[in-house]
C-alpha cells in the first residue's frame, strides 16, 4: 500500500542541499509527486510530497541527510482523504492577486488575509515582483527602475464570485492607499501581444483639448464640459463638438508650441522601452487629436497612432474634425480591428485609459486598466492602477523587475 509524505526541509541556505535530500530519497525508493522551494533572506525553505511503494526506512534516511545538510528535516504522513482533497483543489480556478503601492504597509497583509478567506481562497504562494526597498526606507526601485512596491499573490477556490471579490479589494485598497488587481490565471497572461492606450491624462499628464482652449481665451467653458462628459455625464460626441466650435480661429502655430511642451506619464518613456523590447505592439487610440499623437509616435515608437483630425484651413483651426470621430465605440472598433489585423486573440491585448469613454475599449481588452481614473471608471473596469506609474503595467502582465533590462 503506496505511503504519501510530505517532506519539509528548513535552514541556512547553501549549494547541495537538494542533491542531499535528492540522493536520499531516490535512496529510499520514493516516487516524486509535488516539490516547491524558496529562499528568503538566506534561509531555505523545502516541500516535497512522496510516495513510497514499499517498506523502506526514508525517515532515517532524512534525518542523516539533514544533519549533513544543515536543514531540519521532517517528514508527516498525508491520509488518502488529504491526498485527494489537495488533488481535488489543485484542480480549481486561480486568481492572480497584485498589490501595488509606493510602499506597501503591513496591515494590508491582515486585511487581504480575511477577504481572501472570507470568499474561500487558498493563498498558495506570494512573491515579489518589485525590487528590494532601500535601507534609508525611500522609495522602492532604483533610478532606472520601476518605482514602488508590488506583491503578487496566487489564489485558488472554487466557485469564486469575481465581481463580489472585486469590489470589496477595490474598497479595501482604497482604504490603505494601495491598488489591489485580480485576474483569472491563464495561458494568455504572459502572452498579450497589443497595448492600446488613450492619449489625454493616460499617456500625457493633460487634457491636450483643455491646453488648446487656455490658448485660445475660452478654457473655463471647454474646461466645464471636457469635465462633464469624462465623468460620463454627457455624450462624447455632443460634447466634443460643442468643445471643438469653441476653437474655431485659433492659430496653427499653437499646436506645436502645446506639442513640444506636452508633460509625458511618469513611467511611460520606461514602459515604452521594455514593451518595444518584449516584442508587443503598441497603439494610441485617443479621442484627442493625431497632431499630438504622432508626435508622441515619433517620439516614443508607437506602431500606429487613431485619432481625430482637426480641420486647418488658411493657418487657422476651423473648429471641425474630419469623420469618423474616434468616440468609445469607434475605440472599441479599432482595438478589435487590430487585433484581428495581427492575427491575435483578443485576450492578447491590452488597454489603457482613464475616462468614461474608454471603458468599452477596458471591456473589450483581455486585460483593460483604467489609470488614474475618475470614481466612475475605477469601479467600472475590471483592473485599475492609480498609485504607481504608467510603468507599472508591467507588473500586471506579470513581469519581475529582474526581467526588464537594466537601464531601460
């Protein structure tokens, strides 16, 4: 009758200890059927679950092999009904879940502790993906780094209310300053392929429509409705119009003075470099303008750029866009046309964006984040990111700090 163990192995950490316990169980006849291991802060931490199909005295064995290794080694009977209740869970959903924040305080630990039993979740593993917080208690990350602190967390239950989850996680990150993300665990996490970002307070730190109206004398009246209708109270395309006639007149020259002068996301020069160095592909859909978003292609190496075009006649803005305008629907048309154009599944893409009128494109996405968003579009979206950098995408795919090239 197969005997199952669960062999835990504790202590300094140090070259050919599992060659040790290796030797030692293959000496005992000992059948492999689940190993994990990890080292914090120098001290190994060993599981490995076997099954012997005979007599054989592996206890000893251990307990030799440990004394030589430095590690304290036990080794606990599993009944058949733990073995097969461990198979058994094995088997059911896992959930990603990434707490990110400029530095992560202990209480969240308790906190998430609770939600996660409260819907049945078993915490199976939590590592860093961020790098190692300084000693002078700054901000974690280095100067090439990405900023902040993020801790992911895999999760596994069965009959998961997703949304219920979601919402407490929203609240309770809220709470404690911090963004807490879940995902569904899945083949496609480390293989999205398209990034699609809104331009306007997503890519840039402005409203480029806000900017124009301040140059022209009339930013309080563009201001109230480019408010109103990112808050999703007023139609896109109403209100873009009604923003756009109040431009009619302004200099051409204008547009470039506002281009050179855009402020850039913190994060997004560094994200840049290590997408365009993964190999995705990246896409402004904005229902801003192209003068400004290709002059962040060319500034930044997007692969292509939609937006809306403004109408220029004799040096001056006419107040008018050429059609079709780039509104919630026509994003969510342009993310599935590219992805279909590239030949990949839509839970290969990805988007970004902070206002009402991307949260059809969010929906769309097999990963959609709404980035420092309004109240409205946090609570919308599936995933939101607010306290780090637009960098901190990276951590959502899934990526370690010691992934991305250095200097990048």
């Amino acid at each position: 009758m197969t005997r199952r163990l669960l062999i835990r192995a504790t202590g300094p950490a140090r070259p050919g200890q599992l060659a040790g316990l290796g030797r030692a169980l293959a000496q005992s006849g000992a059948r492999l059927l689940d190993i994990n291991q990890s080292v914090t802060f120098g001290m190994v931490s060993l599981e490995a679950l076997v099954g012997l199909d005979h007599d054989a005295d592996l206890e000893a064995a251990l307990a030799a092999a440990g004394d030589q290794l430095g590690l304290d080694v036990q080794a606990i009977q599993v009944s058949a009904e733990d073995y097969h209740r461990w198979s058994v869970a094995a088997g059911e959903p896992r959930l990603i879940m990434t707490l990110l924040a400029p530095h992560l305080p202990a209480g969240i630990l308790a906190e998430v502790g609770a939600l996660t039993a409260e819907h049945g979740l078993t915490v199976e593993l939590i590592h860093r993906l961020s790098g190692r917080e300084p000693l002078d208690g700054g901000v974690p990350g280095e100067h090439n780094a990405i900023q902040g602190a993020c801790v992911e967390c895999w999760l596994r239950g069965e009959e998961i209310d997703l949304e219920a989850l979601r919402e407490k996680a929203l609240a309770l990150g809220a709470a404690h300053g911090v963004d807490i993300a879940l995902q569904e665990d899945s083949i496609w996490r480390r293989h999205r392929r398209l990034v699609c970002f809104d331009m306007d307070s997503t890519l840039i730190q402005a409203e480029v429509i806000d900017e124009l109206a301040r140059r022209h004398g009339v930013f309080d009246e563009v201001a109230e409705v480019t408010e109103r209708a990112m808050r999703g109270e007023l139609d896109f395309q109403q209100s873009f119009r009604e923003r756009m006639s109040k431009l009619r007149g302004l200099d051409e020259s204008v547009l470039a003075e506002i281009a050179e002068e855009l402020p850039l996301m913190d994060g997004l020069e560094r994200l840049m470099r290590q997408l365009k160095r993964l190999g995705y592909r990246t896409a402004i859909l904005s229902g801003g303008f192209t003068y400004f978003a290709r002059h962040l292609q060319d500034k930044l190496g997007f692969d292509e750029v939609h937006a809306n075009e403004l109408v220029i006649e004799d040096g001056k803005v006419t107040g008018e866009v050429r059609e079709p305008i780039v509104d919630a629907d026509r994003k969510a048309e342009l993310l599935h046309e590219i992805a279909r154009r590239e030949g990949l599944a839509m839970e290969q893409t990805i988007a970004v964006g902070d206002g009402a009128n991307d949260l059809k494109m969010l929906a769309a996405a097999g990963l959609g984040i709404a980035f420092r968003a309004k109240p409205l579009v946090r609570e919308r979206a599936r995933h939101s990111l607010s306290t780090l950098g637009l960098d901190a995408v990276l951590y959502l795919i899934g990526y370690r700090q010691g992934d991305l090239e250095e200097g990048a």
